[in-house]
C-alpha cells in the first residue's frame, strides 16, 4: 500500500520560521506557498540550523517544489499583463506605447463587463464563449457542452461526494498524484482510492490495475469517480490513445465519472508527443460511448505558458450530465462566485492568444522546458509532457538503516540533507504516495534553464557524496 | 465490441419499446438493441446537501431577467428598454467609479513595465514595489503564501489597529480569502460536526444574507433562525436570541452566532449596547461568534456609528476579551471600493484555540491561495493615501463622494417608498439595500400560492415582466410568517433610481388595484 500518509500542513510553524529567517542576512527564500508535510519538516530543519548561525556554502535557497513558474523566475507573457493593465485602468488605452491588438483586446472585455468595470462580480459570457470555441478547435468541431470557470475541481467533487460507510463516495486516484488534490478528498469526506501508475512501463496506467483498485475498494466504499491526470503530475507521462480509449472504456463498463486533469495539455516537450483530450477521443469512439460517458474535463491559466497561478482561474466542461441535474449544478454554480475577473481576462487569453499577424504575437513565446538527466544511483521514466520530472532514488542500505536509526523516512532524510548542504529545495516522493520501500523526489523544470542548470549542479553533487558516504 | 449493457428496466421487460420512462437514456446500438446505462450523477445520486442549495440573489428571478435581457436584443418589444439589475450589490456594475488610486496600483502591480513610465504618482508606485517585492518572483502571477502574502497581513492588521483606536491586532491571526463569503464558508466548515441532536446548529438572522442558509444547507449544519425587530429598525434583541437558543437546543447543538453589520439586507446599525449584549449573550451561552462587517463604511444615517465587534470587546475587558471567540470578516466587494470581482477579503480570528487554528491553518491550504490581485487590491485599501501624498485629495474626494452618493440614494429611497400605500420602509441605515415591507391583496396571494410561487416571488416576477426592474423577493432572504418584501439595491444611478423608485411605485398601486 502507498503510503497515503500525514497530508497535513503546518504551515503556521513554517512561516514564523520564514519571518526569522527572513531577518538573518545574506540568504533570502522568496515567498512561496505553505509546503506539504515532508516539505515544512524539511524546510524548518533548515531553517533551525539556519537560526544558529551556522554558515552555508551558498547564498540563496532554490526552492523548486512548486509548479509556479513565476516564482521559478519565468517572465509574465507581457500581452497577458498589458492587456489586464489596460482593463484595470482604462486610462491606459491612451498609451501609445502599447500594441494596437492589446487595446482591441482590453476594449472587447471591457464591453463585456456591465458599467465597464472589471470590479463587477464575475461570469463573463464571452469569456464562456472562447472557451467553447477553443475547445471546439483543439478537439475537431465535436459538439461542446455545458462549462464553468472557477475553481473547477473542488465544485465538481461536491456535486457527486457524499455518504459515509459503505455508501462513502470513492474516487480512484493515481498513485503518485499531488497532495492538495488528496487533501481537497479528505475535506470533503470522499474516500481515496489508489491506483498505482507502473514505473517500469513509464509511469503508465494499466486497466488491470484500475480494474484491482476498484475490486478491493468496494468492500468499503460506493466508487463513482475515476480521477487522471494527462499530462501527469509529477510523472509528466503522457496517455497514447489507445490508453485513454481503454480507459473510457473502463468508466463506461464499471459506471464511473470521470475527471479528467487536464492543465499541463500545452506543456508538451518530447519529441513527437501529442496530447489528445479525454473528450476528443470520447467523441471518436462512437455513441455508444460519446453520449453515455460523463466526463469532468479541466484547463487552468496556472499552468501553461502563461503560468497565471496566482490569478486562480480554470474551467470545467461537463459532458453527459443528465439532464436532472443541469439545474442544480446551475444553482450551486451561481452561488460559488470564486473567480476573479483579472483571473477570466488571463483565461480568455489563453483560449484566444495572438495569432501570426498581430503585433504581439512575436513576443508571445512558448516555455522552453528543460529535461534531467538520470543521475548515477537514481533512475528517470522521463516523461513527454508536464512541468515536473520524478527521479526515482536508489538509496543504498546504509542510508536505509541511517535513516531508520534517526526515526525518518529515507527520502526525507536525503531531502532534508539536500537542503542543509545545498541549499535546494524538492518535493518529498512520500507525499505523492509511492509503492513501499521506492523513494522519489520531484523537480519542477516549468523555470528558467540558469536556475534549473544550478539546481541540478548542486543536486549532483550532493548525491555523488550521498552515494560516496554510504556506500 | 465492448461488453453491452443490456439493463432492460422492469416496466419494459421482454419489450423494446420507443418509450420508457427513462427516455433520455435509451440508445440504439449497432444491433438495434434498446439498453440504457444508469448515469453516476442523477438527481437522485447527487450530494443531497448540494440540491438543497438556493442562493435567492441570482436565483430563478434573474434567470428569468437574464432571459429577458436576451430577448430585447433579439428584438422582442417590451414595455421596457432595459433590465435593470437591482437584485444585487455590485456597484460598479450599476455605474459606480472605481478609486483611481486603486485601480492605478492595481495595474503597476500586473505589468511593472509602467514602474519606468511617467504615466503614475509616486505614491502609487511605491505601494505597488512593496507589493512586487512581497511576491513570488515579483509576479502578481506567482502562488502565495496560504494565509496570505505575508506583508499585506501586517498592513491589514495595522488598518484594524487604527480603525479600532490602538487596540493590538496580531498579523498571524489575519487569513486573506476570496472575498469575504470564502472566509465565512471556510470557518463554519471548521464549526459543523456532530450527527443528530449534537448536530452543530449556526444562530443566523431573518432576514439574512442567503449566503449563511446556502453553506448551511450545503455542509449539512442546522439553521437556528433569530428575528429581527421590524418594528424598531430591525433591530436584535436579546430576548429573541434566546428565544431562538433554547428551542433550538431540543433539536441540536447550538456553537456558533452570526450578525451582519451593517445589515443585509436590512440596512440597520447596531448600536454600541446592542453589540455588547450580543457579545455577553454569546459568552454566556458558550458561542463563537461570527461578525461580517464587510459594509463597517457604509454608514448614512443620523446618529448611526459603526462600532466594530473587535473593539466592543475589547473594551469589556478581559473578563471578555480573553475569552469569547470571534471571527470578524471585510472585504474589498463593498464599502466606496465595490470591487466585487477582485474578490479580495479577509477575516481576523481572536480567542481561537491554537489547536484549531492549525487546522485552519491547513483547510485554507487545500485551494492553495486567494487570488494574488485581489491581495494586492486589499492591501491599498487598507493602505490608501495618507495626507501629503500626491494622491490624497483625489482619493479623498472620490471616497468621499462615492459615500455621499450612496447616502442621499439611501434616504431619497426609504422617502419615496413610504409615500406608497401599501409599502414601508425602514430607514436605510447602512449596507445597500432598502428592504420595505409590501402588503399584497389577497387574491395575489391565493395566486401565487396556485402557481407554487411565494406570493413576493410571484409579485417580483410580475414587476420583472411589465417594467424590466429585476428584484429579489423577501422570501430568498426570510421573513416573518404572513409579511412580503423585497430587497432592493441603492445602486442604479440617481437619476435612474428615481425613475426605477417611480415605476416601482405605480407598479405597486397597480399591482393592489388588479388583486383586490
């Protein structure tokens, strides 16, 4: 079994060490987000010693652990932020030193929003509007169905969680798969059941492993949802067709809804990768499928080349919802009201971008991402899209047993080395969930290639000495 | 060919028929066989706290105005040229300006580029700098800490200090939230447990924001309701919330009170004493409080002040201060800012037990963060421009007059509904709403009651359709058994809302002539 273990967050403690850290001189820790579990263990290690005055080897801590590309040192996309300048302070539309296209653009939103003001409540209808017609285009004119903007995960699961016992909701989630999505289950009292990607095969899914999951799990809960992830997080595998077909397939036979996480689609590196949407494949696969299947499909600004996290901002397309629902989805929907408007204009955005032709289209430039190398004693199912990579580690016993000595867990125990002695650092492989006795850690290359080439410099090092200590 | 499903339902069986009680679900598949597969998400499989969930402000009425609103720019004749949306509270959709000075910081803060430019005050810039410096690689796009972009914490904390003359506020007790419902939902989350009679119930007003029903309904609490005095402004009286405590007390376990003040969508002020009754009231009977302020500017009437529920109790001492939980709550949607769609907000937590607060500390986690430009909106607000800086007197002058405006509107509204027979209105105190009371004849009732509809949904409905002028029904927000009203923003422009005023008042007379 994965250990699905302490999802908490002790956040509190971390940031007053931050603020003590903050006060010590000659090393800054930007502000990023409260980590995981294993990640604040490690950090407020750190930063312990780091409050005893104890000197480092270098001066900045590079914190790699999050999918936060600005944080990461990536530029905003400068159409993105002008345009959202333009619509915050029309004033602005007399500037001539901005693109005629990013004028027309915030002068169309601004038309958009009663009393032209983007401090009205949110659902912008023709926001809505590009959204379907992006959808349309990316999967071949098939028919587009009911969406929303927001945040998307989280409504979908309330509609569908509920029931305690035997009658508790479960959703079939991948193993390894991102913490908040697991804490986002335990809030609302849906049951978490794992399914292990293969590691060997490249992170990919196997039905028969779903097919198991799903077997074991109704002893003990009412398993409605089946969750993926494509492009993966971390794994950065990508689905062939014949994959997301079979497990459609699946959904179909054993009665499942399915989500589909789809916020890296345009994060594709590998040489003649191609991702295909959930929905697109639905569609081919006849009305059999294409009119029984629900299907929760999701898109973000966080992600992408535009990077927006901060915006907050996404959509869902709802496929196959039955028509008796319609109305309450409708309901709870117009009641949730969680989207900024800034967030809606980066959205509209991202579905419309500036095409060949436009003045801003030059400058508005796809992220290079950067592959990892596998390091010695480590091994690398490099993935083809995504913004992660997920190095397996092949610790050595002694540190097995070192760790077991300290009472910590290996891959902690090397992260919270890592961090000490170079100033990096990564996502624990524990708190995606792993198979017993496998240790990962994930490495976001969604950064600038400087920062992400000193990452992997120090990362060397350290692991060779790692190795070197404990062999 | 994958495994059919060959789920013929009883009423069919051994028949392929056309029709079937189920008939969206019937397929034909290849070999002509008629098979339906059961959806995972039915009416009847969904989260049955999610269907109870009605949120009266954008509900049936504004479906239906939103429909109207299509069919007048198809070309439909009406006896109306436009809908107007005076169902809710968002000003800027109803005309109001935004302050320059915020909307100025807000786009340094999304392209800094404008840092170089010559185009922004000074003090503009450097509020926005602090605010740049404070993100994640200077980017208004980069994830924030959880709780909140540290730095803005501190400023709102020092804004709380000030507002309440000194009293301490402590910024790791301050949590940003995506507007102030977020945060509202986020601490009842923490407050609702328990199964039958220790079933968490939550004290709300009637009338209230159906927000507070909406999160009941949906995370399954009890609603313990408490009334209002109509008669006297609608004012709480103590009386009546331990009226509402003891009988909710045979049913489930009272642990948390709510107030709205400034009122929604009454309006009323609390006084000074009324606040510190409610807080002894809450102390006694063990209560966590829970305090929306988010219109504390909003303040017209004569004789009105706001008293913020912080400073009350602190001023009770610590046989109070020390003890009674409270959670306060603001946000940048109301007041003279009506940036509702930043959705910037926050809430200041004290006498929370640390515990807990660890816990909330982690369920705020799990969406990551409150979106950062409303963050950064928040932190000028509570940061505006001080005297002497270059800013100041047109940040004065706009704050000033947006609330002038909102005043006289509050006042030329309560005037001219009280010279309507059959419609009073309390005075508008505070918030944005007028909320009178409309006596109906009873034939209008009997109708509605035929067409299932409340009678003030059937009223409002009849307004929408002969004159464009979309409302919400007191029934959305809960009244008195036997009483009608209808919630009303103040926010249309004057000249508007004098003519909307007008047309609402020969509604009215006309409604009572066809129903008696």
């Amino acid at each position: 079994m994965a250990t699905a273990c302490c999802w908490d967050c002790r956040g509190l403690l971390l940031s007053s060490y931050r603020a003590v850290l903050r006060s010590k001189e000659g090393c800054s820790l930007s502000n990023h987000p409260v980590v995981d579990a294993a990640g604040v263990e490690v950090v407020i290690l750190f930063l312990f010693s780091h409050t005893q005055g104890v000197k480092k080897p270098y001066k900045e801590v590079i914190d790699i652990c999050w999918g936060d590309a600005h944080s990461g040192g990536t530029k905003p996309l400068t159409f993105v932020r002008q345009v959202i300048a333009v619509c915050i302070y029309p004033e602005l539309l007399q500037e001539t030193t901005i693109a005629p296209d990013v004028k027309e653009r915030a002068r169309r939103l601004l038309r958009e929003c009663p009393g032209g003001s983007v401090g009205k409540y949110c659902g912008i209808p023709f926001v809505q509007d590009g959204v379907c017609e992006f959808i349309s285009k990316r999967d071949g004119g098939v028919p587009i169905s009911p969406l929303h903007t927001g945040s998307p995960v989280q409504f979908v699961l309330k509609l569908l969680v509920h029931g305690k016992g035997l009658a508790q909701t479960g959703v079939l989630t991948p193993i390894p798969c991102y913490p908040t999505f697991v804490m986002g289950l335990t809030e609302l009292g849906a049951a978490m059941v794992p399914y292990y990607l293969c590691e060997d095969d490249g992170w990919c899914l196997h039905v028969e492993e779903l097919r198991r999951a799903l077997a074991t799990s109704r002893s003990h809960c009412n398993p409605r949802i089946l969750y993926v992830i494509n492009p993966g997080n971390p794994t950065g595998h990508v689905q062939s067709r014949e994959s997301i077909e079979e497990v459609i397939r699946f959904a179909a036979e054993e009665e499942l809804f399915i989500f589909a996480d789809e916020v890296y689609q345009d994060m594709m590196y590998a040489e003649g990768s191609q991702f295909v949407s959930y929905k697109k494949v639905l569609f081919e696969m006849g009305p059999q499928y294409s009119n029984t299947v629900e299907l929760a499909s999701f898109h973000s600004v966080s992600k992408g080349i535009m990077g927006e996290c901060g915006l907050r901002c996404g959509y869902v397309e709802l496929v196959n919802l039955d028509p008796s629902v319609k109305q309450s989805v409708t309901s709870a929907f117009n009641t949730e009201r969680n989207t900024a408007v800034i967030g809606q204009i980066a959205l509209n955005i991202m579905v419309d971008p500036p095409k060949p032709g436009d003045p801003s289209y030059p400058t508005f430039s796809q992220v290079s991402l950067h592959t990892v190398e596998a390091l010695p004693g480590t091994s690398f199912q490099a993935g083809s899209g995504g913004i992660y990579a997920y190095l397996r580690l092949d610790l050595p016993q002694k540190a097995l047993l070192q760790a077991k000595e300290e009472g910590t867990d290996p891959d902690l125990m090397y992260c919270s080395r890592l961090l000490e002695e170079e100033g990096v650092c990564l996502v624990v492989g524990k708190e995606h969930g792993q198979q017993e006795g496998t240790y990962h850690i994930r490495i976001c290359i969604g950064t600038t290639s400087t920062r992400l080439k000193e990452v992997l410099r120090r990362l060397k090092s350290f692991h060779l000495r790692f190795l070197n200590e404990f062999s | 060919m994958s495994r059919d499903r060959t789920h013929i339902l009883p009423c069919c069986q051994g028949a392929v028929t056309q029709r079937c009680c189920q008939p969206a679900l019937w397929k034909m598949t290849e070999n002509c066989f008629m098979h339906h597969r059961t959806k995972v998400l039915t009416i009847d499989t969904m989260n049955p706290n999610v269907k109870k969930v009605e949120y009266a402000v954008r509900g049936p009425i504004v479906q239906r105005a939103v429909q109207i609103e299509k069919e007048l720019k198809a070309g439909a004749k009406k006896p109306f040229s436009e809908v107007i949306r005076a169902n809710i509270g968002d000003a800027h959709a109803m005309g109001q300006r935004p302050i320059t000075f915020f909307r100025q910081v807000l786009a340094l803060c999304s392209y800094p580029e404008l840092l170089e430019g010559n185009e922004f005050p000074e003090d503009a810039k450097e509020r926005a700098r602090r605010i740049l410096q404070a993100c994640g690689g200077g980017s208004i796009g980069a994830y924030s800490a959880s709780q909140g972009i540290e730095c803005v914490r501190q400023d709102v904390a020092r804004y709380i200090q000030e507002r309440d003359g000194g009293i301490p506020c402590n910024p790791d007790n301050i949590y940003l939230s995506t507007g102030a419902s977020d945060a509202i939902v986020t601490i009842l989350k923490l407050l609702v447990c328990g199964e039958g009679r220790n079933r968490t119930g939550v004290m709300i007003p009637i009338p209230q924001y159906p927000l507070y029903s909406a999160a009941l309904a949906d995370l399954g609490a009890v609603q313990i309701e408490y009334y209002l005095d109509e008669e006297n402004c609608w004012s709480l009286d103590v009386s009546e919330l331990r009226r509402a405590l003891v009988a909710a007390q045979q049913h489930c376990s009272p642990r948390a009170l709510c107030i709205i003040n400034p009122g929604n969508p009454t309006g009323q002020v609390q006084s000074r004493q009324c606040i510190e009754d409610v807080i002894r009231f809450a102390a006694e009977e063990h209560l966590f409080l829970m305090a929306d302020e988010v219109y504390q500017d909003n303040v017209y009437a004569e004789g009105c002040e706001f008293h913020s529920f912080k400073k009350v109790l602190f001023e009770m001492g610590p046989e109070y201060s020390d003890t009674v939980e409270l959670v306060s709550f603001h946000s940048t949607s109301k007041c003279y800012m009506g940036e509702c769609g930043f959705r910037g907000g926050y809430m200041e937590v004290i006498n929370m037990d640390p515990d807990v607060k660890v816990q909330l500390t982690k369920l705020v986690s799990v969406r990551l963060c409150p979106p950062v430009p409303g963050q950064a909106l928040l932190d000028v607000v509570v940061n505006p421009p001080r005297p002497g800086e270059p800013s100041f007197n047109t940040y004065i002058k706009e704050r000033t007059s947006t609330l002038q405006v909102l005043a006289e509107k509050a006042w030329l509204t309560e005037e001219v509904f009280n010279t309507v027979p059959g419609i009073t209105c309390n005075p508008v105190q505070g918030a944005m709403y007028s909320f009178p009371r409309i006596s109906l004849p009873e034939r209008a009732i009997q109708q509605a009651k035929e067409k299932g509809q409340a009678p003030d949904m059937f009223y409002c409905m009849k307004l929408l359709e002969e004159t464009g002028i979309c409302l919400v029904p007191g029934s959305g927000f809960g009244q008195r058994e036997g009483t009608y009203h209808f919630r009303m923003t103040i926010l249309p422009p004057t000249d508007k809302l004098k003519i909307v005023l007008e047309k609402v008042k020969q509604f009215h007379q006309s409604f009572t002539q066809q129903y008696s």
